[in-house]
C-alpha cells in the first residue's frame, strides 16, 4: 500500500513539471511596441490622399430614354446612335474645365441669339450648334479660317450678307453673323426638310450632305455614314444641349455670380458721311478704352474705321 502511494506521488509530481515546462514552451512571448511602431497621426497631406481614395471615382454616364435635337427625335435604340451619343456625353462631362467655361460663357451668349433665332424661326437649339463651333470665343479662328462664334468662311459670310473686308468683318459680328447663319440653316432645311440634316450640313456642307445621300441612298443623319467630323457633330450638340440643360446632374455646380454677364452697352451710329481715324480717340471720346470697344465690336478688324465704302455702322460703347 505504502509503495502505491510512493509511486503515485512521484507519478503525479512528474506530470506536474511536464505541465509546468509545456506551459512554457508553447506560451508566445509578451509583445512589446517598439518606438518606430507607435501610431503616428496623419499630415494634412494623407489625409486628402484618404478623402479623394474614399470620394473620387469615374462613372459611366445614364443615357436618357429619349432624346430629341429640334424636336425630331434621336434614335437611341440603334446601337451606334446610342454609343456615338454617350461618347460625346463622357468627353464633355470629363473636360470639366473647358464645359464649366461654355457653362459660364453662355450666360453671355444665349440671350443675344436666342430672340434671333426665336425672330427667324429656326429652332432655339441652334444656339448650341454656335457654342460646339466657336465655344463662344468671340474672335475664334479654325485652322481653315473659319472665323466668329459661327465659323464662317469668307466666301460663305459673303454669299449670306455679310462684309468681309481688311476694316470690317462681319463674322465676328455677334448679331449680324447669327442672322447669317439662320438664312443658311432655313435653306438647308427646305432643301431637306431635316433640322437634324441642316446641322450636319452646317459642318459639312450641303454639296457633301447631297453625296453622301446619293451613294448610300438614305435620307436621315442618323442612317449615313459621315467622316469622322460630321459624324460626331450633332451628337456633340446633343451632348452640350443635354449637360448645360441639367448641369448638376452632370457634376457641374457653377453659382449665378460665376457666370459671365453680358456687358452692358449703348449703340453710337456711325453715318455713311463719317469716318474714326482713330478708335483710340473715338473710345477717350465716349470715356472708354480702346481694348473696350474692341472688345464690344470685334467686327472692327483695324485702329480705324475709315468707312470707305461709305456705308453706315452701329458701334457699341459701354455704359
């Protein structure tokens, strides 16, 4: 008995050290933060590099249901017509600054060529075809020498009454070049009782509108295929009409005192019997710059208005 209880005292005493050194093998080692691990807080700049990887993205775009550019419906269901239109969507959506621009510029604008239009009865969204040509720079030049916020060429602005000469060039005349342009697009749309088509020709003229109708024998825009130009062209209209009609459901928030005023002026008529030897004294006349009538009449094209054809002139002058 004595011997049993010997040899289970040292059994039990064994197993208590086996316990004991296994409890110490197996426990991990206490975990100490070293100095270059303690947390730091973040600089100004991480904390943007966080903001703008939690906010920033790039979506694609909703097309809308329907669409339409003069009141003559745009085909979406076709698959081209859908993919040109939402390609022109994406690239003005995501040229944010040059769209906040038109944004701002045709608050200027709009309001001098949509009584023009409205007077002529041509459709009010042909104000947008004269911001995709010119992005309403007033003395815009196209590589071809296209020039004004309608793109004229010279021979064109001749042929639809206006002067183009070395004194005066009437492209760059806000109101005379928009009277200009209806007459064109009055007479490409009884040529094609098409607005959609009156457009296109616009860019591409009507001779190359008749062409391409004639070897694909089709009559509507949107069933033709055009050069690369002509082909984006009125889906680009489509695209600026679509984004300054709701810009902020494009992502553009621009705040009314943003947006650029017209500049507000008084008219000085020039009689056929007169002549300015020198803009410069004519602005210190009326208590203007020169810059500033230059800017109001970029029709004016020299330092003088010598008036050789004799001919009479509106001048516009700040108040």
């Amino acid at each position: 008995m004595n011997r049993e209880i010997r040899i289970w005292s040292i059994s039990t005493s064994i197993l208590a050290v086996g316990l004991i050194i296994n409890l110490f093998v197996r426990s991990s080692e206490p975990v100490f933060l070293q100095p270059e691990e303690t947390p730091q807080e973040e600089t100004p700049q991480e904390e943007k590099i966080k903001t703008f990887e939690q906010f920033y993205g790039i979506f694609s775009l909703p097309i809308p249901e329907q669409l339409d550019f003069a009141g003559e419906n745009v085909p979406l269901k076709k698959y081209y017509v859908r993919e040109s239109f939402d390609r022109e969507l994406l690239v003005n959506t995501y040229w944010q600054s040059q769209t906040i621009l038109l944004i701002k510029r045709a608050n200027r604008y709009f309001p001098v060529i949509e009584p023009i239009l409205k007077e002529n009865k041509v459709p009010d969204d042909f104000k947008y075809l004269a911001l995709i040509e010119s992005g309403f720079v007033p003395r815009a030049v196209s590589p071809a020498g296209a020039a004004g916020i309608w793109q004229f060429m010279k021979d064109t602005a001749k042929e639809y009454g206006l002067e183009v000469s070395n004194e005066v060039d009437e492209r760059y005349h806000v109101e005379k070049s928009t009277e200009a342009a209806c007459k064109y697009l009055k007479k490409a749309y009884n040529k094609y009782r098409s607005w959609t088509l009156a457009a296109a020709a616009y860019n591409a003229g009507m001779g190359g509108i008749d062409r391409q109708m004639s070897i694909q024998k089709q009559k509507n825009y949107y069933d033709i295929l055009f050069n690369d130009e002509t082909a984006r062209y009125v889906f680009r209209i489509l695209a600026i009409k679509q984004i300054l009609s709701d810009p902020e459901q494009y992502g553009f928030y621009v705040n009314k005192e943003d947006l650029y005023r017209p500049i507000p002026f008084k008219i000085v008529e020039i009689p056929d019997s007169v002549s300015i030897e020198n803009l410069s004294d004519f602005a210190q006349e009326h208590k203007t710059t020169y810059r500033e009538i230059k800017d109001l009449n970029p029709w004016l094209r020299e330092t003088a208005l010598l008036n050789k054809t004799k001919k009479s002139y509106s001048v516009k002058v700040p108040k």
